[in-house]
C-alpha cells in the first residue's frame, strides 16, 4: 500500500513542477486524428514490407534495426520467425507516443477537474491540497506530500460511474488546450510514432499501450488517435464496484489504488492483462525499464527501444534530471542491452 | 479479503463435493483440438452469413434467437446495426465451454499437484488440509473451512515463476484424465459452442472467455481448444511479482489473491480487461448473473444467454440444487430479461 500510494504520487508531484521535488516515474495520458499511416507506392525501394510507411523517419540506424527486426520476424524462412499471434508490441504511452511535458497531461486533467468541482466542494476553500490548486499555490500542494496529493487523484478521478468518467475526459479533451504549445493535447502525438504502429500492425502485429497512466483516461481517445482498442489498452487503475442504482447497473470508480502500471509493475500489467511476453517493446523513460528488460529477455529475436528526448526546439529535450519521464538507467544499459535509442532531433523528421 | 477468501474456496468445497456444504459458486477450468467449425457449402438454406456453422445445434427457438440477433448486429441497414469493433462476445468457461462435473476441472488439478508435491512435504501428512487430500479424506478437508481449502489453492498454484506454472498446467492436461468419463478433460469441451464460437467470429466478434476459473490455468490451453488467444482470458488470478533470478527476469506467482472473477466481479473484470461492454454474453450458473445482466442492460440489441444443464444421459442434469455451476436467480429472471436458456438436452444434436 505504502508502494503504491508512492507511485501514484509521482504523477502528481511531476504536474506541479515543483522544483524541490525530484521524482522519476513513469507515465500517465489524453486524441488525435490520423490513425492510418499514409502508404507511399514505391517511391521509396524498400526490402520489408511496409517500410515505406515510415515516411516521417529519417534514415539512421534506430530506423534499420527497427525495419531489419520486423523483416527477419516476419519472414518464414528466416530463423528468427515468430508467428503472427505471438506478434505482440507494447509501447508506453507518455513520452513515446505523445509528449509529457511540462507535466503528465492527466495531472493537467486532475487540475482542471478539481477547479470545476469546486463549487461543489466549499470546504476545499481552505483545505489543502485543493486549497493550493485553487489559489495556484504549487509549494503549498506539494507541501502536503503523497497523501495529499493522493487525494487530489481520488477527488478528481473516484466517485463516478465508469460511463460518467467517460465522459468527463472525453468533454476535457474537446476543450482542454497544451498550456505552452495552446493546442489541444491529442495533436502532440507523435506522427513517427503513428506511423511505427501502423507498420507493427501491416506486418501482423498486435500493438498494445502499456502506461503508467490510468487505463480509463486513456481508453476513450487511444482508438482514435492510434488505432489501439480499449481492450489492448493496460495501465493504472482503482477499483470499481459493480451495483444496481435505480434499477440499472453500474461501475462505481472508488477512492482505492487498484494496481499500478508502472517500472516492476509494467512485466505484471502485461501478464496479467496480454499474457504472453512481447516481442517488442517501446518506452522513453526509466519506468519502462522493466518491461524492455523483461521483453528482451525473451529467446528468439526481440526488440527493445527508448524515445530519447533530444529536441528542445521541435518538442523538449530532457532525460537524467527530468522530473517528467526521467531516463538514466536506459541511456546507461542500452548499448549492453541492445536496445535502440531514437534521437528524437537527429532521427525524426517531423514531430508531432 | 473475507468476501476473496470466501469466494476462492467456493471452488474447492465444490470439488470435494461434501454433500453437507452447499455452496454456489462460479467456474474455474483444462484442451481441446477443433477450433475451426466445419463450414458447410449451404445445404441448409441460411439467411445469416456462416448459420451454417452451427451444424451441432438442432432447430429450436434458442438457436433462432441467437442468429436473429448475429443478423441483426451485423446487417448494416438494420436499425440494431453495431460496428465490428464493437462486438465483444464473452463467454464463461466452466459448464458453459466444457464440463464442471463432477467438480470443477481446476479443482482436479489442485489435488493431483498436492499429491505430486507430497514427496516434498512430509509435513503434510499430518496437517490438514493436506493430509485429507492424501488419505482420500474429504470430509476431514472439507472441516478445515475456508483457510484450509484456501490453503490447498495456494500450495498448488503459488510459488511457482508463471513460465514454470504453465508448463506444469500443459503437463497435467497431457496426462489427467476425466475420473467418471475416463477421457481428457480437454475432449470434454461442448461441440456446439465451439461452432457458436466460430460462427460469432465468422460474423466479426472478438470472443473472450471471462471465467472464475484462473486466468492462468486457462491461457495454456485455450487457443488451441476454443480459438480464444492469451490476452482474451479475463479470470480469477493470484498476484504475480517481478524480480531478477540469477540475472534473468521472472514473474513469480505470490500465494495471495488478486482479483475473484465471480459474480458482481465479472463485469469488473470485464471493464478491467476489456474496456467495453460486450453485446453477447453466455454463461450457464447464477456466477453468470451479473454478467448477462451488465451486458444486456447496454442500449441497443443484446443478447444474454444460459446453458442449461438438462441432459443426465449425455452429460449431466443440475441446477437450483447443485453444488457446482447452481442456476437458480437466472432461471427466475431469464424470461423478464429476455434471456435466452438454451436446453442441452433438446436444443444440442452433440455434446462433445
């Protein structure tokens, strides 16, 4: 309990900015249009099949590894051949399909949802953590510590109907606006990665989002914006009850950690909920590690790659002191490990 | 954790089949070969694409109703039209895939893994739960309640990685045979709903199975006897933990449980696992309840369904008064609902 009060925190603490408090956690969420990769003919002599559908990548050699792993994967005759059910892609959602900065933009969410419930809500006037969100008083709100900003996360994500919750971060994102790039948050994914799922899934993959961030704060806009169903969807969760109320029934969002999706976690969210180890995996930070690890681990040919944020221009440039999406351990391995870093300035010729 | 305990033991009370505990409870699980119905080229005039695929279902009013409804959902000028994406079919497993008599199969296999384990546990012998299972006693395991049928679970199920403890499931289905029927007990699986199955997925569903079983005692098995792939087995589950073993990752199974996929738990796995609800549901035992009634309350054309166990010569007869699979509530309610009850008895030309 102790463990996970700790990890939900992060998310909070990391919205806040507070420059006083170093965390480093994983990832959390929010739509876009363009799912359908756009499909060159030829123009570009390619020896995989659906190559061409990286447009956005510039050649280097993240992209050859990426594009000789699927080709060797997808090749009957190549030992390396794994069938087309065992074909399973995971990528974290935060910081590797769409950006994290300044802060998770679930915890903008959390902010937004605590100011619109205030009214309803007089006694958060003078009570902290609200206190603080409603004046803009970051020190104060994270001055309460874990607890405190464990109930923002309950105050603005429990209490509802599943349906209800639905909705509300649907009603969000339609209004919501980046608070420094002033566009709606489901335009900052990114278009290289768009185009990565729908080459894994041209070439039989089944592609699945495995965040730190909450599972039905994603799983009404991901299908859209990415082409991944709610039900290839994994991430932090609290409980839910089932109940009859006024005759109909329902699933009640409870103030309670249920799992959270996050470093060790990711390996146990992806048994649970996929069941069979990945074949490749997708990550930016160091709360990915353990899932890369874990699917690298794996016999036969696999593939594990970190989004190295290196673009302070076209997107931010951050990794060892990042309060957001903080990649150490990644960068340190990787060589050893042999996992691909994509150099987000250097490898992607379009961002968003 | 009284209700988790309460419900995790429901299974081994049922096994052990004291006829002086009534307790009604949910499913739990074992192989099969077809998966693939046998399409035939339209010797019986059908209406509804792959109707023919339903060759072990005789002609009565469950069958229509079921394709009724396929014809419906799929027909795109129907008023009841709804997207492939959006036909989830889910599917409990015990008495409604295959047999749960005379107690459920998973239970079978946690006596055979304390038999097999024995060797390593001379303490056993003189401690019950175990000893009871060792000596044949089952009113003496019966009388250690629910800590000691718990008990039994944990030391069959836990401490081992998740890679060691589907091997052992694939071995003992390899070996265990049915001990009224003397057969596998994946030859026990029902003929027509592998032809539903089929028939469903031939019409665009994606089917899950969502069992009270335990999701890991199933994946092993399911995709080869029902076509149902891994990360479509929603169940009941024990915690898992991920740590470094001799520098390689494994995910240890903890003895603690994780989550109970019974009753008001199913359409909290459902929402958990799947992220939508389904439009079809099939279940066969008052564990199925709340499941049928989640799943039909949405809008639009639904379709609740219950196997009733109705044929003592070709499999067996039971209901209100079962110990395992007990259908009482849903036999109540199925005609206001509209739940369909299909007769095995009656409506099934083949069992197995």
């Amino acid at each position: 309990m102790r463990r996970t009060n700790k990890h939900t925190s992060c998310y909070l603490v990391a919205a806040f900015l507070s420059a006083t408090i170093l965390v480093s956690c994983g990832g959390s969420t929010g739509e876009r249009s363009a799912t359908k990769g756009v499909v060159q003919d030829g123009t570009e002599a390619t020896t995989v099949a659906g190559a061409n559908l990286l447009p956005s990548w510039g050649d280097s050699a993240a992209k050859d590894a990426i594009v000789d792993f699927v080709s060797r994967v997808t090749d009957p005759a190549s030992p390396d051949f794994v069938p087309e059910a065992e074909r399973i892609a995971t990528f974290d959602n935060d910081g590797t399909l769409w950006s994290e900065k300044p802060a998770y933009f679930q915890l903008m969410f959390a902010v937004d949802r605590v100011r619109a419930l205030a009214g309803e809500h007089p006694e958060w006037k003078d009570k902290q953590p609200f206190k603080g969100v409603l004046e803009g008083d970051l020190e104060a709100v994270a001055a309460t510590g874990e607890q405190g900003l464990l109930e923002l996360v309950m105050a603005s994500h429990a209490g509802m109907t599943t349906t209800e919750f639905e909705e509300i971060v649907r009603d969000w994102l339609l209004t919501a606006r980046h608070p420094e790039l002033d566009r709606p948050y489901t335009e900052l994914v990114y278009q290289p990665m768009l185009e990565l799922l729908d080459y894994l899934r041209f070439n039989g993959f089944k592609t699945f989002i495995t965040s730190g961030g909450g599972i039905e704060f994603m799983r009404p806009w991901v299908e859209q914006a990415y082409g991944i169903p709610p039900e290839q969807v994994v991430g932090s969760s609290i409980k839910t009850k089932y109940e009859i109320r006024d005759g109909e029934p329902v699933l009640v969002r409870l103030p309670e950690i249920d799992f959270i999706d996050d470093k060790e976690g990711k390996p146990v969210g992806i048994n649970s909920h996929i069941g069979r180890r990945p074949i490749a995996s997708f990550g930016n930070s160091d709360g990915d590690f353990q899932m890369l690890e874990w699917t690298t681990a794996g016999e036969g040919a696999r593939l594990g790659v970190l989004i190295h944020h290196t673009d302070a221009e076209r997107e931010w440039a951050y990794d060892r002191d990042s309060h957001v999406g903080r990649l150490s351990r990644g960068l340190d391995e990787a060589e050893d490990r042999g996992w691909v870093v994509v150099d987000m300035k250097d490898d992607w010729k379009t961002i968003y």
